[in-house]
C-alpha cells in the first residue's frame, strides 16, 4: 500500500512541474505573440488609412467634375467635406454669388461620393470635424478666400459638412482640399502621419514623438498647412509642398510617400 501511495504522489508531483512548464512556455509565446500582434495592428491601420485617403482622392475628383458644388456659380464645380460627399448632409449651394447651406432633403449628393463609413463626423478639441475610422483620425480641409496669394484651409463643421459661421470660398474651393490622417493613439492605433491633397501627393511623417496624437489636445491636431510651406500656392494649393530636406511649416520633415 505504501508503494502505491508514493507512486500516486509521484505522478501527482509530475504533473505539477508538467503544469509548471507549459504555462512557462505559454508565457514566453503570449511576450513574443503579443509585440508581433500589436506591431500588425499598427501596420493594418497605417494600411487601411492610405487605402482611405486614395479613396477620398478619387471622390474629390468625382465631387469637382460632376459639378455637383458651384457655389460663385461660374460653371465650375467645387470640392466637398465627408459629411458632403457620404450623402450625410446638404451640400453648400450659391445665393447670390455667396456660398450658403442647401436644403435638406433637396441639396444633398445623390449619388454619394463616398461610403456612409465616412459619415460619422464628431467634434476634435478645435471645435472642427473629423471622422474616426480604423484607428486613425481624418481631417478635412477646403479652400478659403485667398489672402497674400495663399488659399487657406477651412475645415469641416463638427457635425460634419460646412460651417456657416467658417465656409469655404467657392473659389477656394475650386482649386484646393487637403485631408490629414493621424493615429487615434500614437504608436499604439498607428505611428505614421499621412496628408493628401489636390496635388494628388501622398505624404508622411513618421511621428516617431506622438506630435499628432487623437482629438482631445490642440497642440496634437495638425493645422492646414502643417506639411507645407509658407508662400503662394502651386497650382492651386493652400501653399506649396517642401523641397526634399526642407523642413515643413511644422517643423518636421515630411517625405512623398512613393
């Protein structure tokens, strides 16, 4: 009988230290799985923000030629904000030469340029709108009346659309857009910061100090221009982009994304 009970307690001690090193093994796979996990989330963010950015190129494209927007109502169509251009809201119309807001339930786009996906416009800690999708924060800009021969860059009303207290000059609008893209949670959601615009140039910053982080700080939200240079516009921009190695109106080095 003694035997017996030993050799039960000898099992019962194997399978302790059994037990012991598969939840070693499972820890070192979960330090190892993890930092990789959290590495292609980052990658599939920065991904889906590109692939987002090219769409909103191609539905700005859409916006001007159809003609939908013509708000100095000189023939010429007009670039549009999310709220726009997802069919969300009315689209700005002209009275008298003076951009004002359609109707609604008349004046909005149909079709719509853009998938309801970027129709949730919400309110960043500058009183502006920006949709949050994918771990990344979107930030549109039209063309404002142009002062000292630079077009500046009106955002998007924190509902979504234009701001009646803040619209885009008509023909502002005509020649520039420009979107911003930032990580909700710098280094964690997404490292790189990416911006777009009417040039059809994709650039990037790597951000590597969160100096774009979320929403919820001013001094984390890029400003219209943060990825150019002071001086009169090139082909219609607000301003015009760096030279390679220059430092942009921010203090940073943003490169073309090829």
């Amino acid at each position: 009988m003694g035997n017996h009970h030993d050799h039960a307690g000898s099992r019962a001690g194997f399978s302790l230290v059994e037990l012991s090193i598969v939840v070693s093994i499972i820890a070192v796979i979960a330090g190892i799985g993890l930092p990789r996990l959290a590495r292609s989330r980052v990658t599939a963010n920065e991904n889906a923000a590109l692939s987002t950015l090219r769409t909103v190129a191609s539905a700005q494209n859409m916006t001007q030629l159809s003609g939908v927007i013509d708000t100095n109502l000189n023939g010429a169509g007009e670039y549009a904000y999310f709220g726009e251009m997802t069919g969300l809201l009315p689209t700005r119309v002209g009275a008298g030469g003076v951009p004002v807001l359609g109707a609604a339930g008349f004046d909005e786009m149909n079709p719509a340029a853009m998938s309801s996906t970027m129709s949730q416009v919400q309110a960043d800690a500058l009183g502006d709108g920006v949709v949050i999708r994918s771990g990344y924060v979107f930030k549109m800009f039209l063309g404002g009346a142009q002062a000292g021969g630079v077009v500046p860059g009106v955002p998007e009303a924190p509902g979504g659309g234009a701001n009646p207290g803040n619209m885009p000059n008509g023909s502002g609008a005509e020649q520039y857009w420009a979107c911003y893209a930032w990580p909700v949670v710098a280094g964690s959601s997404g490292k790189r910061v990416f911006f777009m615009s009417n040039e059809g140039v994709m650039l990037q910053f790597p951000n590597l100090t969160n100096t774009y982080d979320g929403t919820n700080a001013a001094a984390n939200i890029p400003a219209y221009d943060a990825a150019l240079l002071n001086g009169p516009g090139l082909n219609g921009m607000a301003a015009p982009l760096p030279p390679r190695g220059v430092l942009a109106n921010d203090g940073n080095l943003w490169t073309v994304l090829q």
